[in-house]
C-alpha cells in the first residue's frame, strides 16, 4: 500500500469518527432541550396556578389533575419540592437513564 493509500484511509476513519462525535453531540445537547422543556411546562403550570387560586400547588399530581401538565413520566424524573403557597417550588427534571 502506497502512503497515498495509507492516507485516504486515515482521513475517512477520521472522517467517520468526526461524524460520529457531532451526532453523539447534536443528540445530547436535543436532549437537554427537551428536559428544559419539560421542567418550563411545569414552572408555567405552576405560575399559572399561583395566578389563578393565589398560590402554588403543593403537589405535582395537582397541576397533572387540574392544569393538564402532561410528560412522559416514564422519561423524565421530576422532583417538585414545595416550599410555600407564595414561593415558588424547586422543580428539577432529570431524563431516566442521563448521567
């Protein structure tokens, strides 16, 4: 094999190891949009709620059942820490399986 040869090959197994990086990447960073997504689906079914009763649900299953907040709970892991009826809750969503 020639260097010329040698060389081709070298630049599309790089090629190929580049694309796959920037797929890896494009898919990651899609999946943290959608976690913001859903975590902003929350805090607006919440604002919502706090606007229209005068204060904030203490559960999550209250903005399920009465605002129709609706994700894949098989998906994503919320943890909705309610503070008060006049403080906003600490909402985080992690994706089941994201490390």
């Amino acid at each position: 094999m020639s260097r010329a040869d040698l060389f081709k090959i070298a630049a599309v197994i790089t090629a190929l190891a580049l694309a796959f990086v920037l797929v890896i990447r494009i898919d990651t960073a899609q999946d943290r949009e959608e976690t913001a997504i859903v975590r902003e689906a929350i805090i607006n079914a919440a604002r919502t709620c706090y606007a229209v009763e005068g204060g904030y649900p203490d559960e999550l299953s209250y903005l399920r059942n009465y605002y129709r907040l609706v994700y894949d709970e098989d998906r994503y892991l919320v943890t909705y820490e309610y503070i008060g009826a006049n403080i906003i809750p600490d909402i985080f969503v992690t994706e089941v399986g994201a490390q």
